[in-house]
C-alpha cells in the first residue's frame, strides 16, 4: 500500500512540475452555479452496493467535504449513462472526467494491459499490487497517457469465479462446448477456446438477461458482482476457482487534468489515494461476504478446486502465456509472481 502512496506521489509532483499554474478556487462555493462548479461526471457499470458501486460514491461525498461543494462528482452507477464499450469513448470525448473499467476492459487500447487477465498470474491481492504499483504496473498505466488518459491508480474487486448451468466444473474437460459471457480480452478469449469452450464479449448488464434467455450457459466473475446481479439465481454450479484476478484502472480525461486548479489536483489525489485503501478492504470483505451468503442460501452448487485440481487448469492453460509472450515479448509478464522459465 505504501507503494500506491508513492505512486500517487510521483504523479503529483510530475504535475505540479508539467502542470498549469496553481489557481486557488473561490471560497463561497454554495453560492456557485453548477456552470462554476468543477464537475466530474464519474460512470460505471456496477451496482451501488458493489466495492467499486461504494468506492465511487465515497469519493464523491469526501471530494464535496473537502472542496466545500466546489467540486462536484456525479456518479452514474450500473452502464445507466454509458455501458461496457462506450464509457471509454465518452471519457476520451470528455463527455465523463472519470471512470473505473475493468483492466479487460483497457486492452483494447493497450493489449498490454491483458497480463492481468492470465490466469493463475496472482494468489493474492497483495502480489496484484506490489505488480501494478511496481516499475512493471506503472509502464502500463502511462501507457494509457498516449491514449488520452490517465491513470491515477487500481481498485480492486477480487478473484473470479467460474458459474454455468451444465455441470459442476472440476476439471479442464468439464467446460468443453460452454457458451461463456466474457470480457473483451483476447488473452480471455483464448483461455476459455484453449479448453473447447465458446467465449462471447457482451457487456456486463447484459449478463442476467443472456442467462435468463439461454443464450449463454456460464460466465466469469467476483462473488460480488455475481450476487449483486443475481446471477447465482439462474446458475446452478459455482466453482471457487480464483483462476483469474478482476479490478478497475482509475482514469481521467487527460486534458481535464491538465486544466484542473493545482490545488484541486492534490486534494482529488489524497482523497483517491484513502478511498483506495479502504475500496481494497472492503472489496475483501464483501467477496467473503458474498462467499458465506451463497453458502448459506444453498441456492447454488458450490465446489472449490483442490490443489490438484488448480494444478491441471494451470498445465491445461500455459498456452496463454506463450500466446501472450508472442504478442508483447516477456517484458510484463517475468515479473509475475507465477512466472517460471518454463512457460
Ligand atoms: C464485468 O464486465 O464483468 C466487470 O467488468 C464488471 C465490473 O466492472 O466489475
């Protein structure tokens, strides 16, 4: 966590050496039309009580304590403005000042960002962030300047899980010939044709009603944004596989940035850098949350894979890394806490 602080850090004084000149912003805000206001219009596609849903809104109640209303974030939960494959867009259009996509979700513009889709590349959250608030981590998320944005940090949901409607899955074999929602990654892509399955890209609040309609039979996702969209209650197999990590990249619209008073700059980022601390608790503590409640409901089949059982999916899917490696070299991917010389 320390490094997040420090990377924090480094990117406000990078701004405050490159940035604007400093512009102190007027003290009576509540007498300040909107027009006068600074607003940031902050989109995602979760629900309000998920741990990005939470981290938002926290964010946006601290930024308003703390600029006396001068800044204004609004927030616009579940795709409600912009769905999966249009907030990017908007944000680069400066239609929105800020979102928080899936680091899936930013592979379209920088593929190298799919290192974080391979499977079994972490164990815990906390190698996530010593990779991404590491030398490695920081590259790609100025990687994302050249685009347009920029990143000013992670939140976490958690580890995916794998549910479907078929069969409980145990081993590789068992998903062969399912119809799985899946995010835009063609690293995510290829893990799941690897195994026979069928992959599909739809958007996230898609999910229930494809599942509702048969059109698909399975998916991946964090146990709270399985609960938070019932999807548990149209699959009857969940399998705690931690297979995968899911979390959020933090961007802005980079011209915004640059135009923002100095002084706003530093509060916008101590105010981040706290929601981030208590968003990755929180995160936690919900996906346990989740894990209990689902247990307890007995509405679902539960099976977490033994050791032996991850063994076979990690032999079963190496052929990723090659994959990847092929693509973007072993630049990103030797520093993974999986990496072996042997991939
Ligand atoms: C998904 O599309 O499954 C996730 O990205 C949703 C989210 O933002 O957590």
């Amino acid at each position: 966590m320390l490094k997040y602080i420090y990377f924090v850090i480094s990117l406000s004084m990078l701004f405050w050496t490159f940035g604007c000149q400093a512009k102190s912003y007027p003290l009576d805000h509540e007498q300040l039309s909107q027009e006068e206001r600074i607003v940031i219009r902050f989109s995602h596609v979760v629900g309000e009580e998920t741990p990005k849903g939470l981290a938002a809104r926290k964010f946006a109640e601290l930024m308003h304590e703390r600029t006396d209303g001068f800044v204004e974030v609004q927030v616009f939960p579940n795709g409600y403005l912009y769905k999966d494959g249009e907030e990017i867009d908007a944000l680069l259009k400066g239609d929105l000042q800020m979102i928080a996509p899936a680091t899936s979700k930013v592979t379209e513009f920088v593929p190298e960002w799919m290192v974080m889709d391979l499977p079994f590349a972490f164990e815990t959250l906390d190698q996530v962030h010593e990779y991404l608030y590491g030398p490695v981590g920081q590259e790609l998320m100025n990687k994302l300047t050249d685009d347009g944005m920029l990143a000013l940090g992670v939140w976490d949901n958690g580890f995916k899980q794998i549910t479907n409607n078929r069969n409980p899955v145990i081993d590789p074999e068992d998903v062969s010939g399912l119809r799985f929602r899946i995010m835009p990654s063609d690293v995510i892509d290829r893990q799941f044709r690897l195994l026979g399955a069928i992959p599909e890209v739809y958007a996230f609040n898609e999910v229930f009603q494809l599942l509702e309609n048969n059109e698909i039979d399975a998916q991946e996702n964090t146990l709270s944004n399985i609960s938070s969209k019932n999807i548990h209650t149209l699959q009857q197999y969940l399998t705690i596989s931690n297979h995968g990590y899911l979390g959020y990249v933090i961007l802005v619209n980079y011209d915004f940035w640059q135009q923002l008073p100095e002084d706003i700059r530093v509060i916008f980022q101590e105010t981040l850098a706290e929601v981030t601390e208590w968003e990755m608790d929180l995160a936690q503590e919900l996906n346990q949350k989740k894990r209990e409640e689902l247990t307890e409901c007995q509405c679902i089949e539960i099976h977490e894979w033994t050791e032996k059982e991850r063994e076979q999916w990690e032999e079963a899917l190496k052929p990723v890394y090659s994959y990847y490696i092929d693509r973007f070299g072993a630049k990103y991917i030797e520093h993974l806490p999986v990496f072996k010389n042997d991939f």
